[in-house]
C-alpha cells in the first residue's frame, strides 16, 4: 500500500498560490525528499498532509485514510515535527517526550525501543530546559517526541535548518535507520546534499512539482553540456554572463559559476573568446549534481 497518496491539491492564500495541482504518492518504507525553496510550498503540503489545513481542491490519502473524513484516526498515527521549534522550551527533554506520550495515550517505556538510538544521545541532558538545548539536540528531541506513538507516518518539516553539519548527518543516518523500520518518511528540505539521501525527491518552486524521481536518475537526465566557471572578479563575470545571449543558465556553485548554453558543445570556444578579458579566468566542463538539475529546471519554469 501507498503511505501517501496526493492528487491535484491546489491551495491559495489570497493571491498566493500556495499549491499548484500537486499530486505524488509515497511508498510504505520509502524516504521521500520534498527539495525546494523559501516559499515553495512545502511547509502547506505538511499541514494539509497532517489535518492542520484544508486544500481548496483535490484529494490527499495517508496509509489509506482521507485527509478531510479521517482526520481524527491520521492525528493518532502520524508523527509530524513542524518547520520552527516544536518543544515546550520550559519542560526539560525528559519532561517533553513524557508530555508528547501521555497527549498520544502511551507511555515512553511502551516504544522505548523505537528512539532509544536518538534518545541515548541526548539522556545526558535529560533535565535540561529544552529552550537550553543546541540545535542538533533540539531536532533529535523533536524527532523522539513525534515518534513517541510508534507512528506509520512521520513528517518531517524541514527539520535541519539552522542544524550544525555534524549534527545534519547523524540526523539523515537516524531517518536511514527509520525507514529500514518500514516507517515512511516525507521530510523537507532546503539543503540540495540532503535531497541524495533520499529514495525519491520531489523538486519543488512556487507551488509546482518540476520534477519526481530519484536522485540519480534526475541528474542522470540533465543531458545539457556544463562549464564551471570562475574569475577572482566574479561580479564582472557574472554581468559578462548576463549581457551574452547565448547563456541559457548561469548561477553561483560554489566557488564557481556553473553555466549552460543555448548552443551546448559547440559555443565553448565562442564563450572563451567572450570571456578572454579576464586574466585569470577558469573554464572547464563539470558534471551535474542535483543543485544543477533544480537550477536548470527554476530557470525553465521562470521563463
Ligand atoms: N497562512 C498564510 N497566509 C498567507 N500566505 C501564506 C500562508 N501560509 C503560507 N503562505 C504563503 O504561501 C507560500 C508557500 O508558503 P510555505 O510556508 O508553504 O512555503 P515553504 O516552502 O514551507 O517555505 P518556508 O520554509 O519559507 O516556510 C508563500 O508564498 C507563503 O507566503
């Protein structure tokens, strides 16, 4: 069976249109990206997902239930941790988890066995004030509160933002163990290197799905030719690339520019030549990751 099943959901908030006709379906066990931007609408998706919300059109489905006449029965079996801080900053890290097992009738001794991995790392501040808690210990007492219930179900509101790096990764590995549990996981995200830690991923702008597949076979369809290109006056550089017509897409990577041209292979030379008045200038082809593939697809959608 599906976990998550999304048809054609459209939401607007006045003139925002928040959803535009998005539909996908998540599996039971799968870890589904939803990749996108500030305002992309991800953060919509989970609330209407999760009850909190209701679409003006369409339909959605979590582990069989309707979203609108089975409301009740989805609160009790999903896990959700919302975008901001989640905790009562006042009751410490034990006090939460006993808080969000007794709303959900449990008690934490009952699924202990589900976040003693996550809850082993953070038992030593047991007492502290979650308010007192870093950012990474924050996110793993927000993941054991909304596992508490044994949930088919989480939902996972950009839960890395504002996270150390360190505390980034220990946190996908603990959503890798998760899903190896059968639990189904649609998480959100802003940050492209988490986006192939996913089984699949939905690249999301403006209220629109560009693009759902798994990581590898969205970079492995970005046929385009790729320069990465770089000058130490990366501003004059980037007005060069702005004012030549033949550019299809350039945007910051790194410490390059990656760059796309309307006449692909062929326009290297010609790009060269326009390019020539920098002395110090870097040009080489380079290989698509995932940040390329959602650029490209941004500038399409754009134009
Ligand atoms: N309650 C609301 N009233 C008016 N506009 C809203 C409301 N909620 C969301 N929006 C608008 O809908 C669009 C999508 O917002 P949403 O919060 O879903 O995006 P997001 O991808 O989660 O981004 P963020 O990380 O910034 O929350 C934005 O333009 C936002 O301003």
């Amino acid at each position: 069976m599906e976990a998550i099943v999304i048809h054609h959901i459209i939401k607007q908030f006045g003139d925002v249109t928040a959803l535009n006709d998005v539909s996908f379906t998540v599996n039971e066990g799968e870890l589904f990206g939803l990749i996108g931007p500030d305002g992309a609408g991800k953060s919509t998706l989970f609330r209407i997902l999760t009850t909190l919300l209701v679409a003006d059109k369409g339909s959605a489905s979590v582990m069989g239930l309707d979203i609108v006449k089975d409301y009740k029965t989805i609160r009790r079996s999903v896990g959700y941790m919302p975008g901001r801080f989640s905790l009562y900053p006042d009751l410490s890290t034990e006090e939460n988890l006993r808080f969000f097992a007794t709303i959900f009738n449990t008690t934490v001794e009952a699924n202990y066995d589900l976040i003693r991995d996550i809850y082993v790392q953070i038992e030593p501040f047991k007492k502290r004030p979650a308010g007192k808690l870093s950012g990474g210990m924050k996110q793993k007492l927000a993941l054991c509160c909304a596992l508490i219930h044994k949930p088919a179900v989480l939902f996972l509101d950009e839960p890395t933002t504002g996270v150390d790096p360190v505390s980034r990764k220990e946190f996908w590995e603990m959503l890798q163990r998760l899903k190896e549990r059968g639990i189904a996981i649609l998480v959100s995200t802003p940050y492209m290197d988490e986006a192939v830690l996913c089984n699949r991923v939905a690249l999301m702008q403006k209220g629109r799905l560009m693009d759902i597949d798994t990581p590898q076979d969205i970079v492995d369809r970005f046929q385009q030719p790729l320069w990465a290109v770089s000058a130490a006056d990366r501003y004059a550089l980037m007005e060069q690339l702005r004012q030549y017509d033949d550019v299809a897409s350039s945007y910051a990577f790194g410490e390059h520019l990656h760059v796309t041209l309307k006449s692909g292979e062929a326009g290297e030379e010609r790009l060269r030549g326009r390019l020539s008045g920098f002395n110090d200038l870097q040009l080489f082809r380079t290989r698509a990751g995932i940040e390329d593939c959602f650029m490209f697809l941004m500038q399409e959608q754009h134009q």
